[in-house]
C-alpha cells in the first residue's frame, strides 16, 4: 500500500515556519511590510493597465444651455443659463477659471451686436417687426445707419480692419447694399442689388485679403475706398485668398456671363467648366483649370490659409443632383493633386478645408470624412455623421504636426505620420471643443440629458503636442509629376 509521505512533510514544514515567525511586536512589523509590498504589487498593476489616455478633471461646470461665440487668447466667451437665468461668461483655459463677464460691448455677439473697432460697434434693434442699425463710438455717440435693416441671417458684414461695413436694406422684392467707412458721412450705395436669400449664404459678403476690395455674392467686385465697381466677374463662386488681392472663380465655356442655372442660391452651389485666378490689383488672369467634357467645377474653391493651395470638386450635374467625384489640390503652378471619391452615393459634401502650408486636405461627403496627409497621400476616414447634422463646422483642426478630430463620444489626435492616438472619451456626446496654445489642456462641451457641460481636461503634452518640423521635403512636387 503506497504511503504519501510528502503532504504531512509540507504540512509540518508549513507550521514550521510560522512557528519560528517572532512573536508580539516584530510580528506585526512583518505582516505589516507583506501588506505594503502586497499593496504596492497590485497598485503597479492597477495602474500599468489603465489607459494612458484617462482625463484629469481640472474644473467643470454645468448649465442647463451653452451658446459659444468666441475663442480667443486661450479664454472662450459664451452665453449660459443656469436656474433659468442667462449670462455672458469667459471660461479661462490657462487659469482654469470660470467668471461670469458682460463681454458683449468689447467683442460683440454678432447677433445683436458687432464690433467694429476699438471706437466703434454696431447695433442692431428690433421694434414692431423693423429693424434698425446703429453705429455707436466709445463715448456712447450713437448714429442711425438704417431703420430697414432686413431679416436675413447676415444683414451686415464687417472688414477685418473694422474700418468699413456693408449693410443690406430692403426695397420691395429686392435688398440693396451699402458700404460704409467709418469717419465719412453718408453710406455709398453700391450698384448692384441682390435677392433676399443671397442673404443666407454665410459668405454672401467677402472682404479681400488686403482690404481694398469687396466681393458680393461671390460676383461683384467693388473698391473700398469710393463703393466704385471694379469688375463684374465672367462666372460665380469668386472666392478670395485669405493673403492679398487674387480671387478664385468658377468659369463657364463658350460665353461671358453666366446662365441662371449656374447661378448659386441659398440651397445651391455654383458651377462652371473652369477654375480662374484673377488679380485684382494687376488685373493679370489665366484659367489653371479645365474640366473634361462629362465633367463640371461643382463647388467654390476653398484655400489653405497662407493662400498658397486651393481645392475644388468635379462631378457629374444631372437634373437637380450634383455628384462628386473628385477632389483637386492646387498651387496654380506645377503641383496638381486628385483625390477620387469612393463613396457609392457621394451627393452632400460638405467641410471642404486645407492646412496651412497644404500639408493636409479633409472634407466629408455624406457624413463620411476623409483626412489626406499630402505629403505621404496616406488618408484615413472617420465618422462625422452627427457633427453634421447639428451644423458643428469646427470638429477638425490643424496643426503643424498632425490633426485634433472631435468624435461624437471622444477627442482624437492624427500625428503627421498618420498615427491616432484618442486623447479624451466620455460617454456624453460632444458637442464642441477647444485647445490651450501649449496644447496641454482641452475644453470640451458635453451634452447631458438635461443640459450640457463644460470640462477642462489635462492632456499628456508630451503625446500631443504639434511638432514644429516642416514636414514639406519635396516629396509632393515628385508625386505631382
């Protein structure tokens, strides 16, 4: 019979040992330092497996209604109710701060108030169904510009200089413009009058890059310095370069004007068979664009910022339908990028942008967004689908070194080699964010059921700042060739 000797001998070892264990105080200082150890193992644990991306709340807030207007200087001015009660606010990024503040008279709201400069800002005042505008200075002096402002969303635009305005005024079934420059008398009555729903278009007014020309419904040419007409342009969708004084516009073949069709209305675009470069203070022109037979411009060229690149769709118009099929990068010399688009229905298109320096392209169709890095031609796509149908235009910013993307449940960051990292997740819907200079801190507004929120998240800097490299080698003019 076979006899198991080794359980009584690991038994007895066991007793053993806790017999020799010291007795009273020394027992207890070694349990204690088993349970430190103990603890220190599973906190390391704990803490390798978190995920490095898990957020430190510096401060948040809620409100049962956010209304954004403005960020500037790492501080976003906001209009928010609480109990019922509304109030203009400036949350302070870099301090962390929150503090009710009547910012309205120093940066305006253009709602009811703009601003012009540091002399002066606009008013607008409704009463009885009439609207009227008001130009007040800084000692509280108040003119009457209008009493016939109309309805539309953009009644009025304002030069980035602050020194002269255009305004609409309604005369029957058709609203006429105004320029006006601060420290003359009267308004100039420009020449060309527009329907009212060019005053839905959020661009219906563009101030060129250098300020001495004004261009109405992406069209009509005026000087700022007398309301003179410079140029009716042969085409549509006159866009400006954010630098100087050349525009963009949509050409058609074979004639000088352009038909009716071809002409943009609230719910429409402009297209053409060309895309031309104008310069408005040397009058120099040349078309870099041509479209093929089947094929149109079908959308207003958009710059990147230095005014360097444009881009702009071609596709297929038939009946009421416009479908995209292309998107071209351009520098109007040597480099031509074409991006095709995959998508099976690609009918809305939508957040057409360019990076400074063109280092990356983004646009969305159909709820779809693709992210091109230019100088590898890598792309990735992302769901914006929700963004969109809440109108939030500002899910995507640039960076010299990579892209920031607001998700519905998280803040992504797409490095200049294409890697995503997810700096931020909640299992609210987010419906804005913004970024501290050092892009070290995010604020995001939360959607809560009743409500939304404002949090301020720290971020790990290290992981998402931008790089500062140029990342512009060569490697796209060999590409375009």
């Amino acid at each position: 019979m076979r006899q198991n000797h080794g359980i009584g001998e690991k038994i007895s070892e066991k007793w053993r040992i806790f017999t020799d264990l010291p007795a009273g105080r020394n027992r207890w200082l070694l349990f204690m330092g088993l349970a430190l150890v103990l603890v220190g193992f599973f906190w390391t644990v704990w803490y390798l497996g978190q995920d490095d991306s898990s957020p430190e709340v510096l401060k948040e807030a809620v409100f049962s209604k956010i209304v954004p207007y403005l960020f500037r200087n790492e501080r976003f001015y906001f209009w928010g109710e609480v109990n019922g009660q509304g109030d203009y606010y400036v949350f302070d990024l870099k301090k962390a701060r929150l503090r009710k503040e009547d910012w309205i008279r120093e940066y305006g709201d253009n709602e009811k108030v703009y601003r012009l400069n540091d002399r002066y800002t606009l008013d607008i005042q409704t009463r009885n169904g009439s609207r009227s505008l008001l130009l007040e200075d800084s000692s509280g002096n108040r003119k009457r510009v209008t009493d016939h402002l109309p309805q539309g969303k953009q009644p009025l635009s304002i030069a980035e200089s602050g020194e002269a305005f255009v305004y609409a005024e309604e005369a029957g079934g058709k609203v006429d413009l105004y320029l006006y420059r601060i420290g003359t008398k009267d308004p100039v009555a420009l020449s060309q009058s527009v329907s009212p729903d060019q005053l839905e278009r959020p661009r219906w007014v563009q101030w060129s890059g250098d300020g001495k020309y004004v261009l109405v419904s992406g069209r009509w040419v005026y000087r700022v310095k007398d309301g003179g007409l410079e140029r009716t342009l042969p085409g549509t969708g006159g866009t400006w370069s954010p630098q100087g004084d050349r525009l963009a516009y949509i050409g058609s073949e074979g004639k000088d004007k352009p038909s009716e069709e071809d002409f943009p209305t609230e719910r429409t675009s402009p297209r053409g068979k060309k895309v031309v470069l104008w310069n408005a203070g040397t009058g120099d022109e040349r078309v870099i664009f041509r479209a093929e037979s089947e094929q149109w411009v079908v959308r207003e060229v958009a710059w990147d910022p230095e005014g360097r690149y444009l881009a702009f769709p071609t596709g297929k118009q038939e009946k009421d339908e416009t479908t995209f099929e292309e998107i071209h990068v351009m520098d109007g010399k040597a480099f031509h990028y074409v991006e095709s688009e995959q998508n099976l229905m690609p009918t809305r298109l939508e957040n057409m942008l360019l990076s400074k320096g063109g280092n990356y392209l983004s646009y969305s169709v159909n709820g779809i967004l693709k992210l091109i890095n230019l100088n590898t031609q890598e792309s990735r796509v992302y769901d914006v689908y929700t963004q969109e149908e809440q109108d939030q235009t500002e899910y995507i910013r640039y960076d010299p070194g990579g892209v920031w993307l607001g998700q519905t449940h998280a803040i992504l960051y797409v490095a200049d080699n294409m890697e995503e990292k997810q700096v931020y997740r909640t299992p609210l819907q987010i419906t804005g964010f913004y970024l501290s200079s050092r892009r070290d801190k995010l604020l995001v507004i939360e959607e809560l059921t009743e409500g939304q929120k404002l949090r301020l998240i720290r971020l790990q800097s290290e992981k998402t700042s931008p790089s500062t490299k140029d990342t512009r080698d060569g490697s796209r003019e060999e590409a375009a060739e």
